[in-house]
C-alpha cells in the first residue's frame, strides 16, 4: 500500500532525491517553488503551457554532472581500501574518462562505462528556486540596467502529475527525479559515505557473492545511477544563493521524441504532448525538450523589482484572465532596488 505521506503517484519512474540530511517530514512536503524567466518566456509559458527542460549539458554552471562525481571520487580516496566492492565498481565505470580531469572538473561530461550507445541516456532539467523573491535570482534579468523578469510559483506535486502514469503498472519511457540541490560538501561528503557503506555491506554478504555476473552487473547499474543522481543533485557552494530545486527528465536518447509518432509511446495525460526543441542561449543553441504542463500547476507570479508594478499587474491580470487563471496570485518584489 502507498505511504501517503510520500509521494502519491501512479508511476514508479517519478522520483524523490532525498539525502540522509533532508529529514523526515521534509520529504514529505511538497513545496512551491519559483521559476524565474524573463518577460517573454514567461508569456509563452502562460499563453501556451510549454515549459522547457533544458539538456543538463547547456546550462550556466560548467561542472554539472562532473561535480558530485569529484566529490565521489574524493570519498573514495580518503577512505582508500574502506569500501572495496564499491570501489572497484566505481574505477571500473569511469575508466573511460581521466580520474584527474574530473578531480580538477576540467571536463564537462561523464563518460560511463557502458555497453552499446543504445544505451546512452540524456538528462533534461527545470531549474526553479525555493525563493520567490530572491536578488541572486532577479540578477539573471537585469536588462539595460533594469531587472526585467517574473518568478512564476509552481506547485510540485501538480507539476509532476503531467508526468505520471494512468495505471501503477504502467511503465513510461523516461524516468523523473525531483528534489532540492545540495550545497554543504559536508552533506555530500556524508550522503556518499553512508550510501558506499550501506551498499558495501550488501556486496560483502556471501549470498550477493554467488549471485551471478548478470546480477552483479545489475549491482553496478545501481551504483551508476546513484552516482549520476550525485552529478545531477549536488553542486559547488558558489551557487548556493540559488537555493535550487530542480526536476530532471532523464530519457535514453533513442526515446526522444522527435516525431509526433513518437511521442504517442508515452503514457500520462500531458506526456504525449513532450517534443524535442532548440533555443538559443548565450550565443549557443541548446537543445530542449517542451513539456506540455496544466496551467493548474501555477500559483503564483512575482514581478521584478524596477518594472513598473501597477501597469504591469493590470496586463498580467488580463492575461491571465484569458487563460482562466483569475485566482493566480500577482506580487510585486520587495527588494528595495532604486529605479
């Protein structure tokens, strides 16, 4: 039977990142959290539902998905021979890549050990904060000397249920891992060792050591997701003003949608509607997939702090009228910015 403490969905693919230090009740909650965008992403968002989940490879901080990898490797080194099975395990996956290039994060992608590229899985993330109203954030929109942005309120729960499956048997072609970034290297130093030292003792039991090569193979899966959830959840302190909470589509590469046939394999009410896109970034183009959400998601819309607040609610109220989103609460910054 479901804990309905915890997440109440039908899909067993739509998953919390939740770190030994995130307690009890917090991985219960649901919280709203705030995509900041600018003027005109916001109005496609509202006019079209379209959100877009960027590939993790483009985004603003050069160490994603190395990071959490570094600090994983870093454990292993400190606690040399502590860990055995895990250990050979780990080497034996990135054996790929040069250890020292990840350990100075001068690479920009993992490359796994992995059997065929059929296998190659991407990761797509919605960036949000817990903030609403934070200067770090307003500081990505500053435009002509102006912050020209909104910080748009979604309610987590109601945003993954676009996600999630008709029936609890049902399984979906890409997997959706939810959660609040980490920050404290000494939350990840800890979230590694107790993961190693858990899995440690399960390799070391006898009966996992007759199992077969297919299931120690399986046990090795395991250990690479994890890792890969490091390099998705766990980032540098420099960002830790972002206050981060991100969700991550993670899709193998051959399951992209990219045509209209295609996304009808999928099985949620709104998932048949995901297709693959491209944007411009930073003089880049980067690529996205677009992701067909319920305007019932949206609580809440804060306006940056120098757009003048009385002429701007007035056009976002009547949008979002249109829309039939009425009760959509308008905010105006309080960070004290002279214009």
């Amino acid at each position: 039977m479901q804990n309905q403490m915890f997440d109440t969905f039908n899909s067993s693919t739509i998953k919390r990142f939740s770190p030994a230090s995130e307690g009890q009740k917090e991985r219960a909650k649901f919280p709203t959290a705030y995509h900041y965008t600018s003027a005109e992403a916001c109005l496609q968002i509202l006019q079209n539902q379209n959100i877009r989940f960027s590939d993790i490879q483009y985004m603003n901080d050069k160490t994603e998905t190395v990071y959490g990898i570094k600090v994983a490797l870093d454990v292993l080194e400190k606690n040399k021979g502590k860990f055995p099975y895990c250990e050979e395990a780990i080497y034996d996956l990135l054996k790929r890549n040069d250890l020292s290039s990840i350990r100075n994060l001068c690479i920009h992608k993992i490359d796994y050990n992995e059997p065929s590229n059929d296998w190659t899985r991407r990761q797509f993330v919605f960036c949000l904060s817990t903030a609403s109203d934070s200067l770090n954030m307003w500081n990505y929109y500053v435009r002509n000397g102006a912050y020209q942005g909104y910080s748009i309120g979604f309610k987590i729960r109601e945003f993954l249920k676009t996600f999630d499956t008709p029936k609890s048997d049902v399984m979906d072609s890409f997997f959706i891992y939810y959660g609040k970034v980490v920050y404290k290297e000494k939350e990840q130093i800890e979230e590694i060792e107790r993961y190693l030292s858990e899995t440690e003792k399960k390799l070391q039991a006898e009966i996992w050591r007759e199992k077969s090569q297919y299931w120690k193979e399986w046990i090795k899966n395991e250990i690479k997701e994890k890792l890969k959830l490091y390099g998705l959840f766990f980032k540098y302190k420099s960002f830790e003003s972002e206050k981060e909470f991100r969700i991550v589509l993670d899709i193998y590469d051959t399951h992209i949608p990219r045509t209209e046939t295609a996304a009808n394999k999928y099985f949620g009410t709104n998932n048949k509607h995901i297709s693959e896109a491209f944007y411009t970034r930073g003089g880049m183009i980067v690529p996205c997939l677009q992701i067909k959400v319920p305007h019932a998601c949206i609580t809440k819309i804060t306006i940056s702090p120098t757009i003048e607040f009385d002429i701007a609610r007035n056009s976002l109220a009547e949008l979002l009228h249109s829309k039939g989103l009425s009760d959509v609460e308008i905010c105006q910054s309080t960070v004290p910015i002279r214009y």
